[in-house]
C-alpha cells in the first residue's frame, strides 16, 4: 500500500506473542478445559458442577440480539437533565439509556408532526450516545431510575432490574464519553437485592440515594469510593409479611427525593394495621446519623406514587394514589405545606427551583393521560396537554426553563420551553420529539399458500383500531403493497365452537380465563402472574390451533406480556399448557397462524414480529419441553434427536452428546441434582414450565454446562421501520436486510459486573452473516439448518457457534485522540487510534475519516513507538475537517476473517481560518435513453426510455445554476447515450481522479448522477448493475442478469480515496441496491467508503417518468428542491444558515423522501391503480452519517432550471 494514500492506513502483521498470550474473550460453545458457567443476566442461577474440574468448560454469556434505532422502542420509566440543561438522559423498558444534546434547539414544525415519516435530520443529530449497561431476558435490564449528578460532574447513575445475579446493582456511566466510572453494589457486595426503583443526588453531589421496590434504602458516599450506608431495612422487616404483600398489590412505586441538607425524603408508613386506607408521612434521612430520621407530617394516602425535589432541595412535592399534590418548603414550618387535589393522580413530578411551578404527568386507571403544570401559589393549572400514552418521566432543567416529559406513543421524549407551554393558552405549543421510532406491532396475518410466502404488519394507533400498513415477504425479501382483505388467512385460526372469555373470579395468583364449547362453559386457563403474565388484548392475541382437516380446534395459543404459551383445549379442568414460546420483551399484543397450520406469527410492543414452528407440537412432555428425544444410558442420558428450533438447539446440543446431570431450584426445597440417566429424563418431562435447569453436557470428554428454562425460542424476527428499513434474522445471526436494514439490529455481550457491555452491529459481520439465500428458504425448508443445507448445498455449520466465534474474532478498536466532545481548532484533526485483534487472526484495511472524508494515513515510522502488545497496533491520521459544527471521526477495521470492528466520536469545530479558496463542484452524470441492444432489451422488460437523457442535462444545469453563489465550478462531464458505454464510463472516472489529484479540499464535492434502466441480478449475489448503453442482459433459467456493458460498485472505487465529499443521486429502477444493497455484499462498499447515495426507488421498486413531468419522478422533485422548495429553517440544528438562503443536502433528503412517494400515489390515483401498488420510497445511505452532513447544494432564491410545479 502506497504511503499517504487517503483513510487507508498501513497495516503490519502483528508481532508474536512469546509470553503465549491468551486470546481475550471466547465463545459460546468453546470446549476448552478449564472453569465453570458464570452466566450473566440470570437472577436464580442454578449449577451444579464441581469447581476447579479440568474436564468442565467455562461458557460466556450468550450473545443478545438487540435492536439499535435513534430513540426508545419501548416505554420510557425516568428522565433526567444533566447539569447545565444542554444534555437530556432518557431511559426505560429498552434497556439502555439515551443521551440527548438539547442546545440549540431546533423547534419542531408548528403542528407539532414531523414533516415525514421517513427522516427527522434533527431528531437524530441531538442524540449524542447510548449507555448500555447489562442485561438479560424478560425483565432483566430494564431501567427504572435515572438520576445526574449536579455541579461540574458528567455522571449519571442508573439503576433498575439488574442482571448481574443481585438484581439491584447501580452503574455510574460518564454520560460526555459513556465511560463506566463506578459500579454500586451487586454481587456479594453490600446494596440492594431487588430491583431499584428510585435514585437521587444530593445537592452537592456527595451522595447518592437509592431505593428498591422492597422499600430498602441505601446512601453512597462519594469520598469513601461509594461507600454504602443502609438507611431503611425492607418494609416486611418493617411492617411485616401481611401489610407487605398488601402494599405490594399496590403500584409498584417506592420513590424519593434528594432535599437541602445532604439528606433524602422516604416515604413511611404510618397508620396502623387494620386501617382500611394507609396513610404515609416522610422521613427525612441523614446519611451521616443514620438511624435517627427527622418525620415529616404530612399525610399522604394509599401510597406514595411520585416525589421531586428542586435543584437545591429546599422545596418537596409528592403526590400519592388518592390524588393529593403537595408542595413543601423545608426552610418553612411544616403547616404551611400546599395540597392541591389533582382530578387523575400523578406518576411523576418535577419542580422548579424556586418552587413556583409544579409538572406533574397524569394518568391512571384508563383516564386521559395530560402532561399538567401548576402555580403553586394560586393553585392554578396553567397546562393541561393531551398524551397518547401514560406519562411515567418528567423533568425540568436544573434553571427551571426546559420541561422533558414522555408519553409519546412511539416512544418518543418530549421536549419545549416552559414558559412558552404556559403562554401557549390553549393552541397548540412547539414541542420539540426526540426519538419516536418505537413501534407497535398490533395485528398481523400470514399468506394462505403453504408455506405461507408473505406476512402482513398492523401497527396500533392512538385513535382507532389497527390497520395493516404493509406486508413482508418471506422469499422475496422485500416490503410490498398489503392488498385486499381477502388476500390474507384468518389471523386467529379456527376456533369452530370454541370461544375464550375473561372468568367472573381469578384464580389467586393468576388471570383466568374460562374456555367454552357450543355456549357451554369448558376447561379454564389460569395464567400464572410470575411467569406467564396477563393477555392485553383478548381478540388478537389468541390462535386456534387445528389438526389437518379437521374441523375443530385442539388447542389455543395465548400471548401475554410474559410471552406465548399453547393449552390443549379440554371440557373441564385446567387447560394444560403444551409449548412455551419465550422470545419477546413487551407484552404480546397479536397472534396469527399459518393456513397449513405449520407457523405461528406474535407481534408485540417492542417492534418485532417473531415467526414460530408449530411442526410436531403436542406430541411427547420432554419434547414440548425441551425439543429433544433422550435415552436412558449408564454414562447419561443419551441425545437421539434434537429439533433445530427447540430449547436445547439453541446451546449447542446435538445428536449423540450425553446430558451427564441437571439441576433445579425448588421454591421449598432448595437445590436438587439428578445424575441417574432415568431420572434425567423423568424430570425433563415433568418439571414447571417455569423452572430454569442447569444441564451438564459431555461430549468427547468435556463437559460444558448451560441453563436453560423449557421454552422455545423463535425461528426468525422481521423489523420494519417507519422510514421502511427492514430486517429478516435468525437468533443464530444470519438476516437478511434493507439498504440501511444491517443498521437497526446488532448483539449485546455481558462481560460481567465490572465492565460495561459491548454491542455489536449487524453490520460488522455482513460478510459472513448476511445470507439471503438462506433466509429466502426459510420459511419453505423450516428451519436454519435445513435453509443452510439447501443454499449451501453441504451440512451447515454449527449455528450456535458462528456469532460467538465472530464476536470473539472482531477487532478492538479504541480512538485515543480526540476526546468525545473536544473542541479541535483549524482546519485539520490528528487522530491516533489502537486496535487489538485476536491471536490468530489479521488486520487487512484500516480506514479513517472526519463526517465522510478520507485523511492522510501518517506512515507507521511516523509516529510513536507501537504501544508494547503483540496484538496491538497504533494508527494515526490527519483528517481535514469540512465545515461543519460538528464532525463525526470514524475509524473502521477489517480482519482476514471477514468481520469489522469500528470506533466513533463526535468532536466540536473550534476557530479556523477564512478558506483559501472558494470550494470546487465537480460533476460526472450519465444518462441512457436508448440502448444498442434495444431488442434484446425489450424482450426483457427493458425497452428504451423517454426522460433519462434531459434528467441528466437539467440536474447539471440545475446544479450548477444553483450553486454558482457557493462552489466554484470544478471538473464537469456528461455521458449521453451512445457516449455512454461501460468503457467510457470508467475512462472518465480516471481522467476525473487524476484531474482532481490532491488538490481535493474536505467542502469540495464530488456529485455522481446516473438515469436510465438499472437492474438487480437474480439470484443469491443480487448485485446492482447500471445498463449503459451497450448493456448485455441474458436470460437463464428464468433468472435475469446481466452480463457485460453495466456499472458496478467496483466502477466506483478508484473514487472512494478522494479527499472531499461525494453524493451518489441515482434515479433508475432498483437503485436502492446500490447504495448499501439489501442483498449485494459488495455495493455494501458504498457504506464503508463514505459515499453518500440517495436513490429514486427501494431495491424492487420501478423508477417512474411521465411526459407529465417531462422527467422521472425522482428527478421532477429533486429540481425542484434545487429550487428552492426544500428550504426548512426548522431542520437547522444550530447550523448557521443566515438569511435562510441555502438549500442543504438534509433539506434536500428530506423533501425527497417526502415528495416522491406523494407525488407517484397522486399518479397511480389518477389512473385508477391502488396508490400504494405504484408508490416510489427513495433511499439513502449511509444513515449513520447523513445526520453529520450540513452540506450546503443550493441558494434558496437561486430558482434550479427545468424544475416545474409538482402536481
């Protein structure tokens, strides 16, 4: 590799390790010979093994599939303002927390709706990081309470349902870099053993306060290294074990409040037993007299739901179940306390410094949830604005002007000043949304062929039932139109005479629900509270299961918030359960099963529609349970079968491995173990559906040993995003994807209590992972390793051992300079970056860039010394900045085995010099309207155009017209027709690269603009092609390709090392592929080279034109956003744009995305056609970079030549 050469930097081959190094990390089924199971996220944990064997393999935890989108995607629980009011911490049942950069704020249009459903370029530059903590199924992970740290400090401190064995572990995460600071509790340390339901600062920063849902509080001393200090012990040690379990069918609320003094308010039971309603006061705790807390009289009811405290502490409000809002003064006697009766009780509270003002989120039991502020002094309600949700976060900045609330139905944080709330008087106020990607999944449908081909996605809405918004296939791969009712198979099955119904009496312990055959009531089913949950909806989260031509059902599946379960349907008597599915986090909201009865479909709030094999259900216990057969052996049980979707498949098991013993946990016996081999095999088939087992495995004379509870996990997931992204996977990792789908997914690995996790994107393992040929057969052959075997054309791979193997095989990559968020001056930045890769494998390219341009790779006898590991190599790369605020510097590697690791920070533009030059527009447009072979071409589908030519004369002109005031005019060239050839084309990409040589500055830009037929080839590759002129396409068995005379990615390479900035805009057929291509690993290359590509069509859709228009459709809007028509002020994000005279490239993504699909649905209308058979999506990529690109392409009053009005 040449020296300099831009964003590539040199790499060495790494140094031997005489020490023997080992390797770090390991993988999920590695056979090695030392150690035991320490899996984390698991709370009861039961293993069996003897410590210290030679023979008995320790296993890291599994990795967790996980979704990865700019905001929440489930129920938001707390907020909190950094110090400061300029960052926002969000957090709830997602998992993870969410840092928000408030200033400046980019007001949200005046309606309060984001202009599209596609892209908010504002909503994703204002998140700044996540902060991933550890986590594990079902509810293990979910964030209950934020709280930050006052004063000069960054911290925030996060706490909920651990994972880490305690369940009340706290985690101090730096929220400027997302470093871990400190970890309190967990383990065998002291601190809470229950999930933590509340956190608070004192005023000064000293301590923290916390308190779980078992009423124990703790205070930690900051100068003592967090210290803890028991301030309550549990309320049953309190108030005993009836008044406990009383309190405890309340809501599950435990609150606090930091107030003056370093000292924390606790709610405390007062009244005496036998009251029929409690009554509570607080107790004001002093962590340095511990023991002797100061009482509060003030009398609260039913319980104590929620309590803020200002930014001081002088000033407590709390509210309680019966409504009651009470605010009080500490420096003040305790009388002159202020009630004020709420109409519907408050979840959460924020007051403002001077305790003037109160922000209360109302809602409960059904009632309109309103975000309420009120004047204290007057009692007055100032505001009271409808939310679609309930309201669980509220927060007000630490001056008192910010309020931050949640409530949105996708999730989202909202945002507004205040004052502005207050004076809006009744109109609708600007509020700023945060996030709003969560989407709920609410009713769904399968294809009537068998096997079904396609599924159809409902989303719930806030005002009216579910509709179906789009359909999946499951073998094209792709999103297409839903079409007629009639096209889709009865959700829920059939259920003949049979009918469910909520029973007049729950079972203790339980919801039931009363079957019932021909009108006569049947059997019951009681759902188990502590491990099956309640149904949310009766009518869409139920499916009937039926035998082949029978006529009546044999059994119900029932989804719940707890997961899915299957029940033998009976006359009388409790309904057994027969399968256990266990794979959602939220609650299971809509059912659908298979016409051929083969597949079921659930669909929950946490945006996934999950896809389960109903193949040989209801046959033996020990196979319903764990999807294997066994037999009795004098070694132990031996495996004979094992059901690739089943329980134990997922561990690793094969054919022929020995189950050497298991253990379980009884609630009254303790700890049991089984050894004998028939024994094994009698548990199996017996044990609760809720019991976890440890098993020890025996293969080849190791042993490794997992736990596993007796429940399914699903074949595949779908994800469908608003802007239609997709994604297609498997819990093994292999998926298939949209253009941007790789970006919405990814695994999350515990490492244990004292490190944060790592997340790894999909993305980073395309190479080996993305597999559409694999997941187009998947539903056909039914399962992986059957899909696997039929595109490979071998005996797959052991697929519990490829994702972990990839993760431990994915290079380390940290960025040592800049820091996140340093303000770097001038017009460059040096970069120094370490990347660690595993013992035996190779570093093959290094790349470097400052928001999408290459740098200049300093040669390694350049700079300093390597740090001294023999795995571990430094890099370092000046980096031209371009002129943005704000610049996103990345660092990416590739290994030999086909995995990339990669590195990002944001940094701040600081003072620079006045540019030398004014920036260059360099310009490469081709279009093609006729073709040599316009026969040939015919016969396929692909006839000559009308439009593609004049597209590519009136964008030059457009540009270049609009521009002139902002780019100097660079290298321009135009391919027309017969100029425009396969040779030509890769003629003038040289000729135009040697032109532009080094002189490229980081504002230069390079725009590539291509019109006329583009083509995915069939089959698995599904690579783009551009036809040029003297295209080739050839028809084989059915399958369409072409063969030669086209423009690939590889036609493209020799840009990707400009210095500057480069747009692909590509207005042809499929041109979705071609920036990163759903299928097409290579034109993936786009992506990872920075090319930034906006695309007229999806990869399946037809790219349309009309003499209406005199153009395609694509490029019609796109002059017209060259005109000026896309021009927001509202989209700037403190991004100076004086005068509102510049056109960005946001702007210009935006109304695009917007336009196009409008503008073609008004055209299949007027020619009768189902608008949404013939709509146009464009798309664009990279997504992770376009929120970073300002990028100014136009004056606004310019006016672009050739655009005309859109109709």
């Amino acid at each position: 590799m040449s020296e300099g050469r831009r964003g590539l930097a040199h790499v060495t081959p790494p140094r031997s390790a005489a020490s023997g190094r080992a390797r770090s990390g390991g993988t999920a089924a590695s056979w090695r010979g030392t150690g035991i199971l320490a899996l984390a996220g698991l709370a009861s944990i039961v293993f069996i093994a003897a410590v210290g064997r030679a023979d008995v393999t320790r296993q890291l935890p599994e990795p967790v599939l996980r979704l990865d989108l700019p905001g929440h995607t489930a129920e938001i629980r707390t907020l909190a303002f950094a110090p400061g009011g300029k960052r926002l911490i969000s957090a709830g049942r997602d998992k993870k927390a969410l840092v928000w950069r408030i200033e400046p704020a980019a007001a949200a249009p005046a309606d309060g709706v984001p202009r599209t459903l596609t892209r908010d370029i504002g909503r994703r530059r204002v998140l700044e990081r996540d902060l991933r903590w550890q986590l594990g199924r079902a509810t293990r992970g979910v964030i209950q309470a934020l709280a930050a740290a006052p004063g000069e400090s960054s911290l925030v401190a996060i706490g909920g349902n651990g994972a880490m064995g305690s369940t009340g572990e706290i985690v101090l995460i730096d929220a400027a870099d997302g470093t871990l600071a400190a970890v309190l509790g967990g383990g065998d340390r002291p601190g809470h053993r229950q999930a933590v339901a509340a956190l608070g600062f004192s005023a000064d920063g000293a301590w923290c306060f916390s308190q779980d849902l078992d009423g124990q509080a703790f205070a930690w001393q900051r100068d003592r290294a967090w210290a803890a200090v028991e301030l309550t012990v549990p309320e049953q040690d309190r108030y005993g074990v009836v008044r406990t379990a009383a309190l405890r069918a309340r809501p599950s609320t435990r609150p606090l409040a930091a107030v003056k003094g370093s000292r924390v308010a606790l709610p405390v039971l007062v009244s005496p037993p036998g009251e029929k309603i409690e009554v509570w006061h607080f107790d004001l705790h002093d962590p340095l007299r511990p023991g002797e807390p100061q009482r509060l009289a003030v009398d609260h009811f039913g319980v104590v739901v929620a309590m803020a405290a200002s930014s001081d502490g002088r000033f407590l409000a709390s509210a309680d179940l019966a409504g009651r809002l009470i605010v009080h003064d500490l420096d003040a006697p305790a009388a002159a306390a202020t009630v004020i009766q709420l109409e519907t009780p408050a979840r959460a509270l924020a007051i403002a410094p001077d305790g003037a003002r109160v922000v209360c989120g109302a809602a409960a039991m059904g009632k309109e949830s309103r975000l309420e502020v009120w004047q204290i002094a007057g009692g007055e309600r100032t505001v009271a604005l409808p939310m679609p949700d309930e309201i669980f976060a509220v927060a007000l900045s630490d001056d008192g002007r910010t309020v931050a609330w949640s409530g949105g139905w996708s999730e989202e944080v909202s945002v507004a000043d205040i004052v502005a709330l207050d004076a809006a008087a009744g109109e609708r106020p600007r509020i700023r949304r945060l996030g709003g990607v969560g989407r709920r999944v609410a009713k769904l449908a399968f294809s009537p062929e068998s096997p079904p081909g396609r599924v159809a996605i409902g989303f719930a809405r806030p005002d009216g039932e579910p509709v179906f918004d789009t359909a999946f296939d499951v073998e094209g791969l792709t999103l297409s139109a839903v079409g007629e009712p009639g096209d889709w198979a009865p959700a829920q099955g059939n259920a003949g005479n049979w009918s469910l119904a909520r029973a007049e009496r729950d079972t203790p312990g339980a919801e039931s629900w009363r079957l019932a055959r021909d009108g006569r009531p049947a059997g019951t089913i009681d759902l188990d509270l502590d491990w099956q949950g309640r149904m949310p909806d009766a009518e869409r989260a139920v499916a009937w299961l039926s035998r082949p031509n029978a006529a009546e059902p044999w059994a119900v599946a029932v989804g719940t918030d707890r997961g899915i379960t299957i029940h033998a349907l009976v006359e009388e008597g409790a309904a057994p359960v027969v399968r256990r599915f266990r794979g959602h986090e939220e609650a299971v909201a809509a059912l659908a099963i298979s016409a051929d009865g083969r597949w079921l479909a659930s669909g929950a709030r946490d945006g996934f529609v999950m896809l389960w094999s109903l193949v040989g259900l209801g046959g033996d216990p020990l196979f319903e349970r764990f999807g294997v057969t066994l037999a009795a052996a004098e070694a132990g049980a031996v495996v004979r079968e094992v059901d690739p979707a089943g329980p134990l498949a997922g561990k690793g098991v094969r054919a022929e491995d020995r189950i050497a013993r298991i253990g379980w946990r009884d609630a009254k016996n303790g700890r049991h173990e089984a050894i004998d081999s028939r024994a094994v095999i009698r548990v199996l088939a017996e044990c609760a559906w809720s019991d976890q087992i440890a098993f020890t495995l025996a293969r080849a004379g190791k042993e490794n040993s997992f736990n596993r509870y007796p429940a399914w996990e699903n074949v595949a997931a779908i994800h469908v995003a608003a802007n239609r992204e997709w994604a297609f996977f498997t819990p093994a990792g292999y998926y298939a994807a949209s253009a941007n789908g790789d970006s919405l997914f990814g695994w999350h690995v515990n490492r244990g209590l004292e490190l944060l996790p790592q997340f790894f994107p999909a993305a980073r393992f395309r190479r080996r992972l993305e597999r559409p040929d694999v997941m187009t057969r998947l539903l056909r052959e039914g399962s992986l390793e059957a899909a696997l075997r039929g595109a490979a054309g071998g005996a797959p791979e052991d697929t519990s051992e490829v994702l972990p193997r990839l993760i431990d095989a994915t290079p380390q990559v940290r960025i040592i300079s800049p820091r996140p968020e340093e303000i770097v001056p001038g017009d460059t930045v040096r970069l120094v970056a370490e990347i660690e890769v595993a013992e035996e494998n190779t570093l093959e390219e290094v790349r470097a860039y400052a928001t999408g341009v290459a740098g200049v790779a300093i040669p390694p006898e350049e700079t300093a010394d390597s740090p001294p590991a023999p795995h571990r190599q430094r890099f370092v790369w000046d980096l031209p900045l371009p002129r943005e605020p704000r610049h996103l510097l990345q660092v990416t590697a590739l290994t030999g085995a086909g995995v990339s690791g990669a590195a990002e920070i944001v940094v701040v533009a600081g003072e620079r010099d006045l540019p030398a030059r004014k920036p260059r527009l360099h310009l490469l447009a081709c279009g093609v309207d006729h073709y040599l072979l316009t026969r040939r071409m015919s016969d396929s589908g692909l006839g000559d155009l009308e439009f593609a030519v004049a597209d590519a004369d009136a964008f030059r002109e457009s540009l270049f017209h609009a521009s002139r005031q902002l780019y100097d005019p660079g290298v321009s060239v135009i391919l027309k027709d017969s100029e425009a050839t396969a040779a030509h084309w890769r003629a003038a990409v040289g000729e135009l690269v040697a032109a532009i040589g080094d002189e490229g500055g980081p504002d230069d830009l390079f725009v590539i603009f291509l019109a006329g037929h583009g083509l995915v080839n069939d089959g698995p590759d599904r690579t783009y092609h551009f036809l040029c002129h003297d295209a080739l396409i050839e028809e084989q068995n059915g399958m369409l390709r072409a063969r030669t005379g086209t423009i690939t990615w590889e036609d493209f390479r020799e840009l990707a090392d400009l210095g500057c900035r480069k747009v692909a805009i590509v207005d042809t057929c499929h041109s979705g592929a071609l920036g990163p291509a759903q299928r097409a690993a290579s034109s993936r290359d786009f992506r990872d080279h920075m090319f930034l590509v906006v695309a007229a069509s999806a990869e399946t859709e037809p790219s349309q034109e009309s003499k209406d228009w005199g153009h395609g459709a694509f490029t019609t809007v796109l002059l017209a956003a060259l005109g000026g028509a896309a021009e927001r002020s509202d989209l700037h994000d403190g991004v100076e744009d004086p005068g509102e005279t510049v056109v960005t490239f946001d702007e210009i993504v935006d109304y695009i995305t917007a336009e196009v699909p409008r503008l073609t649905r008004a055209k299949a209308g007027a020619r009768g056609a189902a608008a949404d058979s013939d709509a146009q999506h464009p798309t664009l990529a990279p997504e992770g970079l376009i929120p970073y690109v300002t990028l100014p392409l136009a004056g606004a009053g310019a006016g672009a030549i050739g655009a005309g009005p859109l109709e």
